[in-house]
C-alpha cells in the first residue's frame, strides 16, 4: 500500500501549508474498516453464489424448486421435486397477468418449459397441439399433453385461457407476454395514456427515427460544456456584472412599482366607493405599504451587502480567470467525470446484480399453497440492510475519491512556482498519492456523509408511507428533520472536499485537515459566501446555457425530420442529457475554484512576499491582492475588515 508510519504530532505542529514530499500514510484505522465492509459485502455476493442463487436467478426455477436446464436434487417432502428439467430452459407462469403489487412476484405456479408459445393459444386444443408439436408441455407434470382435453384436471392444471403469446427475457429464461397490457394493473397510468391514439408508439417511433441526431446533440453538449470550462475564465466578468446588473434593477423596479401603486390607490377617490368596498381598499392600501416598507428594506439591505463584498466579487472572478488556466495545465481534469461515472456503473451493476442474487438464494421453503420459496432465515435475513449501507458508503467514497484527486492536482499546480516544473500528469501524480497513502481518510470522509444520509432516506421513506396518513403537525416535523439532515449533508460535504484539500496540502489525517479547514474558512467567511453565491449562479447560467444551446440546436434539426409525428421526447431527452453533461463539467469546475480559494486563503495567511515568504500565487489573484492593498491604504481605518482578511499571519510553531 506504500504505507509508512503516521506523521507525529510535533510534525504536524510544524507543517508550511504546502504539498509534502514526505508523505504518510492518514486515517490507517478508517482504510482497514472500510476493507473489512467491502470483505462483507464480498461476503454476501458469494454466500448468495454458492447457495445457488445466481444459477436460480439466471435459469430460473420452478414452483417446486426445480431450476430449469439442469438435472435437480430431490427436496424432502416435496412433490415434483427433483427432476430433470435439461431439455426444460425456460419458466412459464400459468397466468403471467396475475401479480401481487404488494410482495412484487407474479401469483402463479411456474413451470419449466422447453419452449415459449410465440403466439396466442386460445383453447386447450391449440395448448395441446403445441406441445405435439414444440415438445413443450404448458401444463403441470402431473398432466399428460395426451389429457389436456379429456382430464377433469385440467381447468387447475393449464394455463388460464387464452395464453398470451410470449417471448423468452434475454439471458433470464422467463417467458414474458409481448403484450404490455398484460400487466394493466402494474402500468395502469401508461396504459390509459396509450389506450387510443397509440401516442407511446408514436413517441417510441420518434426517438428512433430520430436516434442520430440525439446522438449528435448528446456529442454537442458534451463538446460545448469542455469549450465552457476552457472560456468561462474570458466571460466571467461579463457574468458577474450582467448578475450585478440585473440584481439591481430588479430590485429597485419591484420596489418601485409597489410604492407607485400604493400612491395610486391613495390617491384614488373614495367619496363614490361603497362601505363593504372601502374596507377592502384600505386592507390592499395597507398590504400595498407592508409589502412596498419590506421591499426597500430588503433593497437597502442587498445594497448594503453588495457594497461590502464587491471586492470579493473580484475574488471570485480573479478565482474563475485561474480555473481555466488550470484547465489548461492539467487537461486531464476535463475526463475525471468520465472516470467517476464509469467506476460508479461498474459498482452499481454489482450491487443490483447481487440484490437479485439475494431475492434467490436462502433454504427452499415450502408456504401456504405448497409451493416452495426461497427465504434466509436467522442473522442473515438482515444482510439486505448491509448491502444498502454498502451502497451509500462505497459510492460515496468513488465521488471522495474524484475530489482528493482533483485536490491533489490542483494543490500540486498551485504551489509549484514555475508552472514549466510540473509533473508529467498532476493527475496520476494525485491518483499515485491517493492510493498510496489517503484512502483512509477518503473512507472517514466519506463515512460521515453516509452516517448523515441513511438517517435521511429513512425519514423520506416513513414520510412516503404515511403520505395522506399523518396529521398536520407530524407531516410538518417530518419535513423539517428531512431539511435540516439535507442541509446538515450540504454543509460536511462542503467541508469534507477542503478537508481533502487540506490533507492534499499536508497530509494529515482527515479530523485535523477538517479542523484546520475550517479555520481558514471562518476567517474568510466573507469571501466564501461570495464565492458561493456569485459562483455557483455563474455556474447555474453555464448550465443553463449549454442546455438552451443544445435545445436550440435539436427544435431546428428535429423540424426539419418528416419521417414521425412527434419529437417532444427526443427533445426532452437531448436537454436532459444536455444538463447532466453540463452538471458534472461544471461541478469539476466548481471543484476547482474551492480548491484555489483554500490555497488562496492559506497563501495570503502564511505568506506575505516579503524574501523568504514569497507568494505562490498567479499573478491575477497577485493583483488582486495589490489592487485590494492600495485600496485600503487609501480608505484607511475604513479598510480595516478587508485588511484583517489580506494580513499575513506568523507561521505557528
């Protein structure tokens, strides 16, 4: 692992704030944790494996226990049992349309069968002739294909009449009706919405017709959203000043407009109005005065707010000016969403493909009916709630993962000199630092935010269950816990990513670079309500603009299709991907600004450009700090919030 002994606490005392040659290793405990939770949830994909859950799953059974295509083991004192079903690969439900919303499994007894009836068989004769004919009998074992039209037997015993026709699921086995009004219960909404003009075919018939040019508006926001990231340092200012711009005269429009109307209602004449009327102008008279005292309040307040932090709206354009330099340093930023997405699928199809494994594996059971069910009985029944946490966790720790990456290449570009100096690849470089010695505090960091998350989607879930059920008073308690936890979330994952930064700095374990992060951000609060305000709606109108950019593009293509009636969907689809593309491309960029603005802050604290306390800074955040001197020279005592913020501060020893 390229582990070495933890840094001591007189080490750590006498940290320089910048990237450490000589690493170790953080938070060993939390890594050997967090292997012993992914050893369990091995555990439980291989416990259901080896109790033969996974061929179940895959092959199917019947409802005597038998898997279908393989030659089976007699269960004690259950009939049919044991049979040889290797000509037998699929599952055949008697009457597929029969589900249980409730328990989701279809109420049916199941065969194996050697072939799915392609098409409708509407009495026993045709059910009879197609197993002459195909050797596959859709009736129970206890019933011969010669007596399907003479037993007394066979109304229990045959399918339910008339058997829709049915093709084989892909790699699972089962036959499934090719009619999805089979299952009207289970799609009741979809049904009704397609019953008579076929509007779910048209829509379908849309999407494909039409399936290269989504395909080319998905590759063009993918193209605009990297152009984005590359000019937004160009644009930034334009943003912040058409922002500034609107705000204010949003602001003083709505004021003004509520006090003109509250003069023309003053003024208008009442001698004429009768008394029930009356009453009912002088109550809008004064909701008019209310309403128009709150707005110049809230106009003088927002005034007052943006005159102390317009220089930090500087900050953040200076910090989004640097952003894209470093997008040009490191390229390989750019792809990390990729990376993140793609180790995400890769664990999310494992863990659904072991919760089906789940659904099979257990000891056969036999229940009311005398069929036999699959169940876990004693401690590990309670193996589905181990595997739920291991979702949250381990996803939670790949999206870690990408933010101590980014950090460490960010920190590794700031605090190098001569940017001609870098590593080849800061990102493998960062990747290398992770794996060797960090993962154990991505693991704490990222156990935090699950401990907060689990208690939440509880919550969410009880509240879905008592949706129309509860009184007034608990629905109210209810949504507030889920808010305050939300925010609670927010508010870690916010400090976990400069946590990671603050480690990436000086390795050190996750508690301490928490602490120490936070101290840095108290002292600079100003600044980061700045830089999360101004930049994050910066952010939401790049996203915004690559979705309308990426719309635009698809109304004036998709016009010019013939060939289908509808292309909302595909539209809708296009925009979709549009702002999910654009989300993960800017949160990278989002990223990236925090962790300039932390190297800022702790730049600035440290280092005062004196010899021997050189600033490692770009030189647009370097006349930043001039212009932001100069200017509180000039203003004098008036400057003296700006100069507490800009004061280097002694190296603590």
């Amino acid at each position: 692992m390229g582990c070495c002994s933890s840094a001591s606490a007189a080490q750590s005392s006498k940290r320089e704030w910048k990237p450490l040659e000589d690493r170790s290793c953080t938070d060993i405990p939390w890594l050997l944790l967090f292997i012993l939770f992914c050893v369990g949830m091995g555990f439980i994909c291989g416990f259901s494996v080896a109790t033969g859950a996974a061929a179940r799953l895959v092959s199917g059974y019947d409802s005597y226990g038998n898997i279908c295509g393989q030659r089976n083991a007699k269960l004690e004192a259950i009939p049919n049992s044991g049979l040889d079903h290797t000509n037998r690969k699929y599952v055949f439900f008697l009457d597929p349309c029969n589900l249980d919303l409730i328990n989701r499994k279809i109420k049916s007894i199941a065969l194996c069968v050697a072939a799915c009836p392609r098409e409708e068989l509407k009495t026993l004769s045709d059910v009879q002739k197609f197993a002459e004919i195909n050797g596959s009998a859709l009736c129970t074992y206890n019933i011969k294909p010669s007596e399907y039209t003479q037993s007394s037997k066979s109304a229990g015993l045959c399918p339910k009449l008339p058997v829709p026709a049915s093709a084989p699921i892909p790699f699972f086995h089962r036959c499934a009706p090719v009619n999805i009004s089979c299952y009207a219960k289970f799609a009741e909404a979809l049904i009704t919405f397609v019953s008579d003009n076929s509007v779910l075919h048209r829509l379908i018939s849309g999407v494909m017709t039409s399936k290269e040019i989504i395909l080319g508006l998905c590759l063009l926001s993918l193209v605009l959203s990297m152009i984005l990231m590359v000019i937004i340092r160009y644009i930034s200012r334009v943003l912040v000043w058409i922002l500034t711009i609107l705000v204010i005269l949003g602001s003083l429009g709505g004021t003004g407009v509520l006090w003109w109307l509250y003069a023309k209602q003053r003024r208008s004449p009442k001698e004429t109005v009768i008394p029930e009327q009356l009453q009912i102008a002088e109550d809008n008279l004064r909701a008019l005065l209310i309403y128009a005292i709150s707005a110049t309040v809230f106009t003088v307040i927002l005034f007052l707010i943006m005159l102390v932090m317009r220089k930090r709206v500087a900050l953040t354009i200076a910090l989004f000016h640097v952003a894209g330099k470093v997008f040009i340093h490191l390229p390989l930023l750019v792809f990390q969403p990729f990376w993140t997405f793609f180790a995400l699928v890769l664990f999310w199809a494992y863990w659904i493909m072991t919760l089906l494994f789940l659904g099979t594996t257990g000891s056969a059971v036999q229940n009311e009916q005398g069929f036999v069910e699959y169940k876990i009985s004693g401690p590990l029944q309670y193996m589905w709630w181990y595997h739920v946490v291991g979702l949250i966790w381990i996803s939670e720790f790949i999206l870690a993962c990408q933010q101590m990456t980014v950090a460490g290449a960010v920190v590794t570009y700031y605090f190098t000199r001569d940017k001609r100096n870098l590593p080849f690849t800061p990102i493998l470089a960062s990747v290398n630092r992770l794996i060797r010695y960090h993962l154990g505090t991505v693991a704490k960091g990222s156990f935090i935010i699950t401990l907060v998350k689990i208690p939440r989607m509880i919550l969410m879930y009880i509240h879905s269950q008592l949706k129309g059920k509860e009184n007034a008073c608990a629905r109210c308690m209810l949504k507030s816990c889920i808010c305050c936890l939300w925010c609670l979330e927010k508010c870690l994952n916010y400090l976990n990513q400069n946590a990671y930064t603050a480690t990436a700095i000086n390795s050190t374990n996750f508690c301490t670079s928490a602490k120490d992060a936070f101290v840095i951000l108290v002292e600079n609060a100003l600044r980061v309500a700045a830089i999360n305000t101004v930049g994050d709606f910066m952010l939401f109108l790049g996203k915004v603009l690559i979705v309308c950019s990426t719309g635009l593009a698809g109304i004036m293509l998709l016009n010019y299709q013939q060939d289908y009636t509808v292309w909302v969907l595909p539209l809708i689809i296009v925009c979709l991907f549009a702002f999910l593309v654009a989300h993960c491309f800017l949160s990278i960029y989002e990223m990236v600004v925090d962790v300039l603005f932390l190297c800022f802050a702790i730049d600035t604290k440290y280092n005062d450009g004196s010899p021997g306390r050189e600033f490692y800074m770009d030189k647009v955040l370097m006349e930043f700090v001039e212009n932001s001197r100069k200017a509180m020279k000039e203003a004098g005592k008036g400057g003296a919030a700006d100069a507490r913020e800009l004061k280097p501060m002694l190296r603590k020893r």
